[in-house]
C-alpha cells in the first residue's frame, strides 16, 4: 500500500473519530503520530516541537486574560457593568437586549473568550429579558450572538494564537480588531432594535439620567480594568503578556478591597477553573505546531494555494478565503480552525497584496460567526446550555444576527481602514 492511500485512510479514520465526539487534540495527535509514521518523520522531532513550540512570551497571556474573565465575574463586576448597560439603553425598545449585547462588548474587552462571554453574560441576563417580555429563544440566540463579539474586541485569547501561529506583533492585531469590535456590536444591536420594534418585545424603561449615573458610579471598576488593557497595549506602555497580568491583579484587589463579593478562599476554585481551560488549550497550540511541519512536508500549503490562486483576480480569491472559514466555522471550534487553516491562507492573502493584520481581523471575524453558524455553533451549545432550552430552537433566532454579522465582515473586507487605521495611532 503506498503513502498517499496510507495518508488518505489515516486522514478518514481521525475524521470518524472527530465525528464521534473524540477531543479535537487526540484527533489531531492520533493524525501527527500516524502520518510522521507513514512518511519518516522521527517522533523525537514530535517530541521536541511540542515543547519548542510553546517557547512564545507572549502566550503567557493566554492563561491571564481566561484568568481574569473568571475573575471579574467572581467578582460582581460583570454585573455591574451588565446593569449600565440596561439603564443607558432601557429607554428604547430592545433595550434589555442591546444593553446584553453591550454588556457582552464591555465584558469582551476584558476577558477574550466567546464562549466565556455568552456564558457569563447569559447568566446574568437571560433571567433578567425573560422576565422582561422577550422571547426566552431569542433572548438566548441575542446573547449567543453578542458573545462572538469575544475574539475580536481586544485582548482576545484567539488573536493571541494567531500572532503566535504566523509570527504578528499580537499588541497589533489587538489594535486591529477595535474598530471591527465596535462594528460588530452596533450592527448586533440594529438588529435587535428592528426585531424587538416587530414583534413588540421588551419593556421600556423611562429615562432617568440620575439612575445611569449611579450604575455607571457602580461599574467604574469595570471601565478602570478596560482601560488598563486598551490604554497600556495602545500606548505600548504594557505588551499584552504584562497588561494581562496587570488585569489580574486589578481585579483581584477590586473583588477583595471593593466589590466585597470575592472571596479570598474561593481563588483555588477560580484558579482550577481558568487552569483547566488553559489546559485544553495549551497542547491543542502545541500539537498545531507539528501538525503544520507535516502539513508543510506533504505540500497541503502548496496544492491549496495553487488552486486559489487560479480562480482569478484579488477578490475571488478574498472572497474564497472568507468561504473557506466561514465553511470550517460551521463544523470547528475557532481554535483548530485557526490552527489548520490560518498558516494556509495568510500566506495566499499577502500575495495578493492583503495587510497581515487585515486579513487576521478578516479570517478571525469568520471564525467568529462560526460561533453561531450551525451545526457547530458553540455560543448557542452554550446558551442552550445555560438556559435549558434545545439547540435547534435557537438555531432560527440567530440567523438575522448572522446575517448582520456577516454584513460587517464583508465591509471589513473590502474596507481595509476599518482594520489598519488605528494602527497609524498606536504606540506599538
């Protein structure tokens, strides 16, 4: 039997095992291991890559920021900044909505997690929609929706590993993802306001400029911590590693000195908590490195290129890229799809003359619509998971969001500005 139909059967064996649930890092490890098998590849070069490939400083901001996303929830600052949220916003119809989109957007500049951010914001305000008139399924699929704003609004745990998978400077590619943040939670939010106006959802509140006043006095912490993380990496006063571990002490000393809702004995919990999320992280990062080399040695790079390549001018092979994530998305999580597609792509992207910290922000908007793009779709697994209602009723909530979405990515796309023009300001 020869190599290729080895490569093929190894290939279609690790896929069955993905399909049936097995984690993605033992399929991804299982396919290195037997295609180095297949064509020589020593397992001593395995061995010492996976612990090379994680010599990075800058991943060490990875564990901080997941850190800190437990952190300010524990800490009651998520809520608080969910409740300014609501009293700024409640005096328009969807109100209550916008303001957990907007809560997901401030958490999200915190944190960098969308599964973290639908998690911790739906918690919040899930209970808080319903009991305010909105459909429980829709109210589930808006903050699905708003969490994707999580890898894009910086820091972002995803951009961390893109920098680190294609050598960017990651203080720019934070830069880099603002404006599209922004963006992302505005067209989210229009979206909202135009269903809620339809269907006569929600409750609205009357204006009371005092009590925005006082919740916006309460969730001062959580402005304080989203600018140390914005002006530091701005700036270039912090790289992301050191503003990371700057939010993390601020919260920590906010939630113990402040808040009051901290408690000094629930930080081994919260600590086991973050430490097992970047446990599954961390060797599925290490085991890409690998996979890449192989990846590389059997030409995948070269075929796929060449093939994009050959469609036509810039655009269609933009827009091929786009599909290409989008198409992924809908079956990976954001991180082994950055993994396997980013070091493939970004290279046809600069030869067509495309910024690299451009295309990050558009290959990681795509990855996260796939947050919300069925099947895969882990923001509304999360949302069904949080509020007990079925994954496929939230599937049809969500598609005028996905829409939305993917209205801004396509102007992302065509408008490098949106991306790069912060970057003539920063400090970096």
């Amino acid at each position: 039997m020869d190599n290729s139909t080895l490569i093929t059967l190894i290939s279609l064996g690790v896929t069955v095992l993905f399909i049936i649930g097995v984690p993605i890092f033992l399929v991804i490890g299982l396919w290195v291991v037997g295609i180095s098998l297949v064509i020589d590849f020593t397992l001593a070069n395995v061995g010492s890559t996976l612990f090379e490939g994680l010599s990075f400083f800058g991943l060490l901001a990875l564990p901080l920021f997941i850190l800190t996303g437990d952190l300010i929830n524990a800490a009651g600052i998520a809520k608080r900044m969910s409740d300014f949220a609501y009293s700024a916003l409640g005096f328009v119809r969807g109100g209550l909505g916008m303001a957990a989109i907007g809560a997901c957007g401030m958490f999200a500049a915190i944190s960098g997690s969308n599964a973290g951010t639908t998690a911790t914001i739906g918690s919040i305000m899930h209970p808080e929609m319903t009991k305010g008139k909105y459909e429980p399924e829709f109210a589930a699929a808006t903050i699905a929706a708003g969490g994707t704003v999580g890898i894009i609004i910086p820091p972002s745990i995803i951009f961390i590993v893109y920098g680190f998978l294609l050598n960017l400077p990651i203080s720019d590619l934070f830069i880099g993802g603002m404006i599209p943040g922004i963006m992302m939670v505005v067209g989210m939010m229009l979206t909202c306001y135009i269903l809620s106006k339809r269907k006569n959802m929600g409750i609205i509140l009357k204006w009371d400029a005092k009590n925005i006043a006082k919740s916006a006095l309460r969730a001062y912490l959580g402005f304080i911590a989203i600018g140390i993380v914005i002006y530091g990496i701005y700036s270039g006063k912090f790289s992301p590693t050191e503003a990371a571990g700057v939010t993390v002490g601020f919260c920590l000393l906010a939630g113990i000195l402040f808040t009051e809702e901290f408690k000094v004995r629930e930080l081994p919990t919260i600590l086991m908590r973050s430490g097992q999320i970047t446990g599954m992280l961390v060797p599925l990062i290490a085991i890409s490195v690998v996979m890449q080399q192989i990846l590389s040695l059997l030409g995948a790079g070269e075929a796929i290129t060449a093939f994009i390549e050959s469609l036509g001018g810039k655009y269609i092979i933009l827009l091929t890229c786009m599909a290409m994530v989008l198409l992924a998305g809908t079956v990976l999580e954001s991180l082994p799809n950055t993994i396997i597609l980013a070091p493939i792509l970004a290279p046809i992207a600069y030869s067509i003359g495309i910024d690299p910290i451009h295309f990050a922000v558009i290959f990681l908007i795509g990855d996260a619509i796939g947050f919300i793009t069925p099947p895969y779709g882990l923001n509304l697994y999360v949302a069904s998971g949080i509020t007990g209602i079925p994954y496929f009723r939230l599937v049809k909530h969500a598609l005028p969001y996905l829409l939305a979405l993917t209205i801004v990515w396509l102007a992302v796309a065509f408008y490098e500005p949106f991306s790069t023009f912060m970057l003539k300001f920063g400090g970096v």
